[in-house]
C-alpha cells in the first residue's frame, strides 16, 4: 500500500537537476519569472507605437506586471527562508502557471485557426479566435491577390518585347491541400504545427518541473522553521495534534499566525495540507541532507557535533549545571572535609 502511495504523490525534488540546493534553484527559477514577465512592460509600450491589442491580450500584459511586482516582493525572502513569503512565492508561482496555461491554450487556438485559414485559401476574411488579428499582421503571412502556381508569359515579336507590343501572363492555379473553411483541427494537421506542438509540450513539461521544485523548497523551510520553533524543540511532530501531521507554523497561538499573515498563511497550508505538512519516510534525512547540501555548496564547514549536541541538550534543560562564578579579590573556597561532621 505505501509502495502504490508513493506513485500517486506529488513529486519532491530533493536537488535541483542534481547539481544545485533547492535553494539556489529557486532563486534562478524566480529570476527566469522575472525576465518573462518584463515582457508585459514592453507589450504595453507597443500601444504606443500604434499597434493594435485585443483585450485578451492587454489582459496578458497587465497580469504581467502585476505579477512582476508580486514576484519582486517575495523574491527577496527566498534567502533569508522567510516560511510565510516562501510558501506564498510556492502558490503564486503555481497559480501563474495555471493562468498561463490558459493564455497559451487560447493563443495556441487562434494560431492554428490562423494557419488553418491561411492553407484554406481564405487568407481575405477576417482572422478567427482571440487576437487573431494581430497574430495574421505580425506572423509573416502573405495574401496574394491571385493563388497561381506558375506564371507563362507570351511574347510577340520573338525578338523581344519592343515599344507598343504587347505581353501577356498566363497564370496556372494552385492547389490547396485542405478544406474550404478554416478548423482547428485541420490546423493542428498542418506540417509546420507538429515542431510547434512539441516545442510547446516540452516547455511546458519544464515548467512543471520549475513549479515542483518551488514547491520543495517551500515546504523544506516550512518543515525546518517548525522544527526549529517547535514548543518542544525535540522532534518536527511534538507540537501537532496528530502524529502524521506537522504542526502548522501559522495557528493563532504561533507568532507567525499573527494578523492577517497568519489567516492568508492558514488559507495556503489549507490547499495542500497533506502536502505542507503530512509526514513521510525519510523527511528527516531529507531535510538534514538539504542542510549540508547548502552548507557544502555555499563552502561553509560542518558544525562541529559536539556543539550540536551541547546545544540540544541546553535547550531541553538537561544539560550540565552552569560553571561557578570567578572568585573576586579577598574571597576564598571554603572545601568541607568528608570527616567533618562524623
């Protein structure tokens, strides 16, 4: 049963591609957030050039730039391991990709129709879909006022065309390979859609992977903040009410559940719980290796184990008695014999 479990789960990266800590992958994934959407800024001084936008696509833009404003907001914090920005830069960037997903399968429809329509030979009507428009004037297409597929020219004299004489074109029809009215399955059909649909496809399956290894990290520094401000401060379930589950560092009674961080961080733990919180096989190690991964990459040297251990046992109260204070001038020790008293 944990074995099928295990295939149903979502996917936790514990390295990004093997070479890097999850949170050096973070911060170059958010950087690449960052540069798509600066895009926005430049599709919105295109008006200004006179270009013509549909209002999908002004929608595009200005979901860009706020959404360049929230990442810039939130990426700072992906060093200092802040658990309610790092965890809120987890769910934004996974909600960007879900509304991405949608501006790309809309874009994605018009094109093909756009190229349906092209290949059917009703290149004069107007372009079908969402910005369709826009997409005809900027993807390079051209509308002959004739679909001819060899042009004859006749000439008389046979010396040469002289002044006064006449020439005349002759002009073969073309062929075209598709149905009459433009489809977008007869678009998806065409030559040049497949290198299209598997650009697309393979952008998209790194995509994914970005958002799973966002999503890692979060739940690494969840998992590590609770372990670090657990009331107990012995194990990463001691404060939680079940023992499969983590205790949620955004209750009331913790200091980061506090106003309306704490709601907005209790609402985003809520969406994937399980997830965030849940116990699994192999956490402890995980989280402990992260730990060193971090360290060995950032060329920082081990803690010593002793000063762990002297550490675990301070905080826990069973450490040994605190040394005696320095003798001041003019005191003395006074040493009881074992005899005395006898």
């Amino acid at each position: 049963m944990g074995f099928t479990n295990r295939w149903y789960r979502i996917p936790r990266p514990q390295t990004f591609l093997y070479l890097m800590s999850l949170r050096t992958g973070t911060e170059l994934i958010t950087l690449s957030l960052l540069l798509n959407k600066v895009s926005g800024l430049y599709g919105l001084l295109a008006l200004l050039t006179g270009l013509h936008l549909s209002s999908l696509q002004l929608s595009m833009y200005i979901y860009s730039l706020l959404a360049l404003v929230i990442t810039v907001l939130l990426a700072s914090h992906i060093r200092t391991q802040s658990p309610f920005h790092c965890l809120a830069l987890a769910c934004f960037h996974i909600l960007d990709s879900i509304i991405n997903a949608a501006y790309t399968a809309a874009f994605g429809i018009t094109w093909f129709l756009v190229i349906s329509q092209h290949h059917s030979g009703a290149s004069g009507n107007k372009p079908p879909g969402a910005g369709g428009s826009t997409i005809d004037e900027t993807a390079g297409f051209t509308s002959p006022q004739y679909n001819v597929s060899q042009v004859d020219v006749a000439v008389a004299p046979d010396q040469g065309v002289g002044p006064g004489d006449e020439a005349l074109a002759v002009g073969r029809p073309g062929f075209t390979t598709t149905a009459a009215e433009p489809s977008f399955d007869n678009g998806v059909l065409q030559p040049e859609s497949i290198s299209s649909i598997i650009t697309i496809c393979a952008l998209w399956a790194i995509r994914v992977y970005f958002v799973l290894v966002m999503m890692s990290y979060a739940r690494l520094v969840l998992r590590q903040h609770v372990a670090a401000t657990s009331r107990a401060n012995t194990a990463l379930h001691t404060g939680s009410k079940s023992d499969t589950m983590a205790e949620n560092p955004f209750s009331p009674h913790c200091p980061e559940g506090r106003g309306w961080k704490g709601k907005l961080g209790r609402f985003m733990v809520a969406l994937g719980k399980t997830y965030w919180l849940g116990s699994e096989e192999g956490d402890e190690a995980w989280m402990n290796n992260a730990q060193s991964f971090r360290r060995r990459e950032e060329g920082l040297a081990s803690p010593v184990p002793g000063v762990v251990e002297r550490e675990r046992r301070r905080r826990s109260g069973t450490g040994p008695p605190p040394p005696m204070p320095p003798l001041q001038a003019g005191q003395y020790l006074r040493v009881q014999d074992a005899t005395d008293g006898r």
